[in-house]
C-alpha cells in the first residue's frame, strides 16, 4: 500500500494505518538521528518529537510531495532544535558504540573499527556539512528530497556535500597514513 494510501485511512480515522507508515520509515529516520545527534538517547528524543509532530500535521501532508521528503524535513528540524538545545558547542561522538553498529549500514570487509573512525570523522564535521553528507550518502535522498526536507537549495547542497566528501577524504588519508 502507498504513504499515500496511509495517510487517506488516518485521516478518515484508522490511527492504526500511521503505525505502517512509522514501522515503514523508523529504521531510516533512526539511522539519521542517530548518526546527526551522535547518541541514542537524543535520537530517540528526535524520532518521538518527529512522529508525533507528523502524526498531528497528516492534514497539512500534500500527496504531491513525497512523504519520505515530508518526513525528512520534520526530522531535520526536530535533530536541529534537539541539537542546538544540547548547547553543547563540542564535537560530538558517538558515546555508544551499539547505537553506532545499529545505525550503520555495515560495509562488505569493514571492521568496527572502520565503522567508528567513519563516525568520528563524520563528527568532526560541521553539523551543516554532516548533515548533507548524511542525507545525501547514508540515506540516499535525492537533492531535490533534500532540498525539500532541509528547505535549503539545491546547488547549497551540493556544495556542503562536495566539501564534506573533501574533508572526509583528506581526514580518512590523515588517519589511515599515521
């Protein structure tokens, strides 16, 4: 069955129909928040406050958007409000190594190791910069999906990636020559 789809029963009343569409982006969105906010517990934070703001804003839902994008955009602000109450103005690292090994789409060949240096190093980054990378290279999106859940445009977002994939490189070889 299509978002769509979904949306149309919950809005004519089966609140049931929204538990598909969490169990359909949970494990995504989890992986966003978990890989912009550096822990599992402020991800968590971000997924409730993210859900149950969509579950309330289903009317304001347009079907000619896509409803990965639209979600994707509350996300995006929940993570950033979450982030810049933390007023933590640190680099952030992920404090749980589990969290880290959940959320990451494991690569044929790489160790734990490799999986929390990328972590680091994605850290490391400025959270604007992170989050591009993140969205364009973890979560797949599209930058249209992109621009639409981050309401910055296009040709911005390309070059928050290009810098980020630049600063990731140079900071991988830094690393992997010591």
């Amino acid at each position: 069955m299509s978002d769509a789809a979904y949306v149309q029963r919950v809005l004519n009343g089966d609140a049931g129909a929204f538990t598909q569409l969490v169990n359909r982006y949970y494990e995504r969105c989890s992986r966003f928040a978990v890989r912009m906010l550096g822990n599992r517990d402020d991800a968590e934070d971000a997924l409730q406050a993210t859900f149950m703001r969509a579950y309330r804003s289903l009317g304001k839902y347009q079907e000619r958007d896509r409803f990965s994008a639209w979600l994707y955009r509350i996300l995006v602000n929940q993570c950033r409000s979450i982030a810049s109450r933390r007023s933590q103005r640190e680099r952030v690292f992920v404090r749980e190594e589990a969290a880290l090994l959940n959320a990451a789409d494991r690569r044929p060949g790489w160790t734990g190791e490799d999986e929390e240096l990328v972590q680091r190093i994605l850290a490391e980054l400025d959270p604007l910069l992170r989050e591009a990378f993140v969205l364009k290279y973890v979560e797949e999106l599209s930058y249209e999906e992109m621009s639409a859940a981050t309401g910055v445009g296009i040709s911005a977002l390309k070059m928050r990636v290009k810098r980020a994939c630049d600063r990731l490189k140079a900071r991988w070889e830094y690393i992997k020559d010591d």
